[in-house]
C-alpha cells in the first residue's frame, strides 16, 4: 500500500505541475482532463499526507519518552501524545484502505430504472407506482432528473410497468442496489374485514449504456411503430410516433411513445435496449464468477426479496444487511438514505476484503 500511495502522490504533483503550464490552460480538453484526475486523487493524496504527519509527530513522540533526560511531565505529555496518535493511525490506515478501493466506473453513469408490479393484483400496481414515486422524489432531491420512457397504468390508477431514465453524475452509485423484489405489508383500500395482504413489485436498475458498450448489428432487429397510447397530446393514438424494438437472438422487447416524434423514441429505445444488453451480459460474466458474487451485496437478482415495507408498523426492513428503520413515510417520500448508506459500505466492506484476499 505504501508504494501506492507515493506513486500516487508523485502523479498528483506532476498534474500540479502541468495545471501550471500555459500550453494545458489554453487546452480546454486537456484541462478538463487533468482537473478530473486532481479531483480523483486530491481526497487520496491528502489522507496520505496526514498519515505521514501523524506518523512523523509519533516518531518524535517516542523519542522524547525514551530520553531519560526530558523533563518528566514533557515525557508524560509525549505518552499520552501517543496514545492519541496511534489511535488516529490506525483510523487513517482503515481511510487510506477505503480510498484506495477501486472506483466502479459505472458509478457514474445515469441509470435505466424499471419498475412492475408483482403478485398481488391491482394492490401490486398500486404499490409499484408508490415506489416508483419513491425513486423520482429521492432523484429530485439529489438533483437528478428523471425521463419517463414508458409505462403502462392499470384500471385502478396504479401501474403495471414503467421505464425512465435517471439522469445525473453517480446515478448508479445511488440505484444500484435497488434490484430486486419490493414486498409490502399492508391493509388494502379494498379489503373490508382489515386483513394485512402482501403484494410486491419488482426493480430493476442498469447503468446506461454507451454505443461502445454494446454492439447491435441492424440485422438483429427488428423494429415496429405504432399509435401512442395514455393521457391527451395530439399525437396520441393518431401518428405512429411509438416505436417496439425486438432483438431477435435474445428476444429482448423494448418500446418508447413518451416522446412525440419517432426518432426520439427510437433512440430512447436504443439506449434501454443496449442497457438490458449490456445487463445481460453482465450477469453471466458474474455467474462465472460466482464463488465471489455470491456473497456480494446488492447482486441484483431480481428473485431476491431484498426489501419489506410493513405499513401496519411503519418500518422498512432490507435483509441484505438486515437494517430496520421505523420511518417508512418520510421512506416512501424518497429519503432513502439510511437503507442505502449501509449497503453501499457492506458492499465497499466486500469489495475490500476480495482486494485483500
């Protein structure tokens, strides 16, 4: 870890360095470029150069205690200086291992979220579109934007099934623990004798997908227009601006009418497309790798129950890290925080464990 560290340091400085020459000023790319890599190593570099204060101020520390000569309450001071020291080191050592576990460089990239009802009818619909709610709440407040692609609503004014895109810096570092089987436990509106019934929704979550990631020869496809479907607009069931993809050697079915031109749907369709692509392809990278995904938060699969929502008590439990909180409105308004901070650190926890191992 040590020569990590000072290789790291010595590349910070030379970016200092060249952040200092006129040539890369008035290079805008190669400026942006270089700010970006500060700004990475900038958090790592000065952790390091604490640790290495601290470690300097114990050696002395330790020096002065062991001269006999000092002055007895100098040695005094410099035993208790040690203590304090060493404790810091030793929390400084568990940062530095923290900074220094790769980033996922999917992390930053928006996301494709998909949301369906499950079992339990229309009280599964109902609560799809409370989580899906949910989600579009907490993208708000982290200044996310939210892009409905499609969706399709049920009789009793829930949905069926919705796809948007969220879109914003470290997206998927936020949603991609969210795959998996919502359960909720709850009374229905339309249960008259006040039995708790258990429906669910499914979640999805994939990084967006970029051209590069997913190659999709047009021979593979095939492509369907129709009427849009839903609530008013002109365009709606009169031009054929709604657009089905079919991808023909995975039988992956994607389809946009948000929008009311067709090429704006066909190229929503494509990003979604490639990130059901680019998932697909993941995941059985990852079941080849399953001795270290099995114990891997947040794995995605969408058979795990990863979540219940107890309306009768108020709580929300996630059994990947079995966390309780007992604060399911302020929850299902889109504070989402104190379930995702501990999967987030469980899955960095395991992620430093493999580099260790």
């Amino acid at each position: 870890m040590l020569d990590q560290l000072e290789s790291l340091d010595a590349k910070y400085q030379e970016i200092e360095a060249q952040l200092q020459d006129p040539a890369v000023v008035s290079d805008m790319k190669r400026l942006r470029e270089l700010s970006k890599l500060r700004a990475e190593l900038e958090p790592v570099v000065a952790a390091w150069h604490l640790q290495r204060s601290r470690l300097k101020q114990l050696e002395e520390a330790e020096g002065i205690l062991g001269d006999k000569t000092q002055d007895p309450e100098l040695r005094e001071m410099a035993e208790l200086e040690i203590l304090e020291l060493k404790t810091a080191i030793q929390e400084g050592e568990a940062t530095l291992k923290h900074l220094l576990v790769p980033k996922d460089p999917k992390d930053a990239r928006n996301v494709i979220l998909e949301v369906r009802a499950g079992t339990g009818g229309e009280e599964a619909a109902l609560f799809a579109a409370e989580v899906f709610r949910m989600y579009a709440r907490f993208a708000e407040r982290r200044g996310f934007k939210v892009n409905v692609l499609n969706e399709s609503e049920a009789e009793q004014g829930g949905l069926k099934e919705v796809v948007a895109e969220v879109e914003g810096e470290g997206a998927y570092s936020l949603f991609r623990f969210e795959s998996g089987v919502h359960r909720v436990q709850r009374v229905p509106k339309t249960e008259t004798q006040g039995r708790i019934h258990t429906s669910a929704c499914t979640v999805a979550v994939m990084p967006e997908a970029d051209e590069v990631d997913v190659t999709i020869h047009e021979k593979d496809l095939r492509i369907d227009t129709f009427c849009s479907g839903g609530k008013g607009g002109q365009s709606v069931n009169t031009t054929y601006s709604a657009v089905r993809l079919t991808h023909l050697p995975t039988n992956t079915v994607v389809q946009c009418q948000d929008e009311r031109s067709q090429l704006k749907n066909m190229a929503k369709a494509m990003t979604v497309l490639r990130s059901r692509l680019l998932e697909k392809a993941q995941g059985e990278k990852d079941a080849a790798e399953a001795d270290l995904r099995k114990n891997q938060v947040g794995s995605g699969d969408r058979s795990e129950k990863i979540r219940t929502y107890n309306f009768p008590q108020g709580r929300v439990t996630d059994h990947r890290v079995n966390v309780t909180i007992h604060q399911l409105d302020s929850f299902m308004q889109g504070m989402i925080e104190p379930i995702i901070e501990p999967l987030r650190a469980a899955f960095e926890a395991e992620r430093l464990r493999a580099l260790e191992a």
